[in-house]
C-alpha cells in the first residue's frame, strides 16, 4: 500500500511538472505576442524585450549560484571551450529569440507556430553539412512529410506577411544552428550542462550579441518616439516567466526523460496553435492549416522518435553492463538549452 501511495505521489508530482512545463511555456509566447503587439501593450522592440529577457537571466543565474549559492555551477568549463563553443551557442541562441520574437509582429502565433515545425528539416541539412547526419531512405520520407506539411499549412493561411514569415524562418535556422553547435560541443568537447549552468554562461553571451543590434536598430527608434514606452512591470513578470521556463524544462528532464519533453513540446504547439485563435484576433485557423499542420507535427513525432531511437542506441553501445544504470541516470538529468520562450 505504501509503494503504491510513493508511485501515485512520484507520477503526480511528475504530471504537474508536465503541467507546469506546458503551462508556463504556452503562456511565454502569447505573452511575448501581448507585449509586442501594437493593439495591446504596444512595445514593438524585439530585440529589446529579448535581451531585457537575457539581462534578466544572467543577474538571476549570478544571484542564485554565486550569492546564495543555491545552484552549484557544474566545473569543466575554460576560456578555449567558452570561446570555441558558449560564444557561437549564445550568438545562435540571440538570433533565434530575437528573429521569432520579431516575426510575431507581422505573422499569427499559430502560423508562427506552424512554421516552427519545419525545424527537423533545418537541423537535418545544417547536420549533413556537418557531418553530424547522415542521410537514409526513412530520414527523406521524414523530412518530405514535414516539409509537405508546412508546405499546406502555409498555403490554408489567409493572409501570409513574407516579412514575418523570412523573420521566422531565420529564427528556426539560427535555432537549428544551435542545437548543432551544442551537439558539437556535448560530443567533441565531452562537457553536458544543466539548464542552468547553461543559462549562467550563454545569457551574458547573448545579451552581448543583442546589445549590438538594439544600439544600432531600435534604439534610434525608441529615441525617436520621445518617452520609451517600457511598462517596468509588465517587463519584469515577462523576464521572470522566461526564467521560470527554462527552470521548468529542467525540473521535467530531471525527473523523466528526453521523449517526455519533447513530447510534452508537440502538446505544447497544439496548445499554442488553437488558443491562439482565441486569444488574438490575427489569427484566423483554416481547416487547411489544421490539417498541414497535422501532417507536419506527425513527421516530427516520427523524426523525435528517430532520433531517441538513435540516441539510446549509441548511449547503451558506450556504456559497460556494471555501471549502466548509473550513467543512464545521470545522462537523464542533462538538458540542454531549449529557448521555448518564442
């Protein structure tokens, strides 16, 4: 009875994670779509929002690992591996935030989100040209299903912005870009870092690469229009949403796996693409989205499970039968990255 009450306990607390996870990451982007929009709180800077996003994460990270000194920093990083490595990882991730959170304000969240599916493909071709991929007759299938699928979704759209759409389309490229650079840095430099070790040392990166940028394109615009409108604290609650998401992603990789959250990303994007139509009216749903955007998500599901498949494959291939259990834990709490807040 009591193993049964400690399960039920474990796979409620686990579910709530879950809950959290999707909750908190939907909720970025419609409130990320809310203040940028100019038919709400109207604050059209992108880059600024994002790097206040990046500005805000790198004080928290500080504050908590090196003054309370509640999360301890994991070793192993030196100046050649930041340089090699955290410095391009922070440059994609300023790209792809500030690139997606630029196409919201030409484009739909749920066509946004739509677009956002095509992202296998991108990270298959940049992996190819890196040698990290290698092609074969079910990755093509793959790949032709989920581009066939952005391919309707897009034609159902009722009025498609091409501004938005390259904005988007360039922030899944500096997205796929990446996830390829943090698979170079795992595999060639050997280093695995928790998402918050993650954010201590990318944030600080980033906010660099967007400081440059906002000096040069918005901040002559918000000079312009006299008083900044910066709503300090709808700003603040929108910074710290995006640091309690990233907190989330690793809260739910901690206590289940990497299938559960990438699993709980595709609820997430159906989440993301049917309240959407509810919640802005921009966003108006075709049955011809609906269904490309079906077709898409399938091919991902399909290409997640691929890649799982290929991942447990190499991990139980690498492990010795005495210590596997051990290391198969300790892999499970690795995460990387993962900028759901667009």
């Amino acid at each position: 009875m009591d193993q049964w009450m400690s399960r039920l306990k474990d796979g409620s607390v686990t579910y709530a994670y879950l809950g959290l996870y999707i909750g908190i990451s939907s909720g970025q982007i419609f409130f990320n779509k809310w203040v940028l929009s100019s038919k709400e709180i109207n604050f059209p800077y992108p880059v600024a929002l994002t790097l206040l996003h990046m500005l805000f994460s790198s004080l928290l990270c500080f504050i908590l690992t090196k003054v309370f000194k509640i999360i301890k920093i994991e070793e192993g990083m030196t100046s050649e591996i930041y340089a090699t490595s955290v410095i391009p990882i922070g440059a994609m991730f300023a790209m792809t935030l500030w690139l997606g959170n630029s196409a919201y304000l030409y484009i739909s969240v749920a066509f946004a989100q739509m677009l956002k599916a095509v992202m296998p493909v991108a990270v298959f071709i940049l992996g190819a040209a890196a040698g990290l991929e290698v092609l074969s007759c079910r990755l093509f299938i793959i790949m032709s299903v989920i581009s066939f699928g952005v391919i309707v979704a897009s034609y159902g759209e009722v009025t498609v912005n091409w501004v938005g759409v390259v904005y988007q389309m360039g922030g899944v490229v500096g997205e796929a870009l990446r996830l390829i650079f943090m698979e170079i840095f795992v595999k060639r430099k050997g280093i695995r870092l928790n998402s918050i070790s993650m954010m201590y040392y990318v944030s600080p990166c980033s906010a660099l690469c967007l400081f440059i940028p906002w000096l040069f394109l918005e901040k002559p615009k918000m000079d312009s229009a006299g008083t900044w409108n910066f709503p300090p604290l709808i700003l603040f609650f929108n910074c710290l949403c995006t640091f309690v998401l990233n907190l989330s992603v690793f809260l739910v990789i901690s206590r289940t796996s990497a299938l559960t959250i990438r699993v709980a990303g595709v609820v997430r994007d159906w989440v993301v693409v049917l309240y959407s139509a509810v919640l802005f009216s921009d966003t108006k749903l075709t049955i011809i989205n609906i269904v490309g955007y079906g077709i898409a998500i399938a091919g991902v599901v399909a290409y997640n499970n691929h890649k799982l498949k290929k991942e447990a494959s190499a991990s139980i291939s690498d492990r010795e039968p005495d210590n596997f259990n051990t290391q198969e834990k300790s892999e499970d709490v690795q995460v990387q990255l993962i900028p759901r807040e667009k």
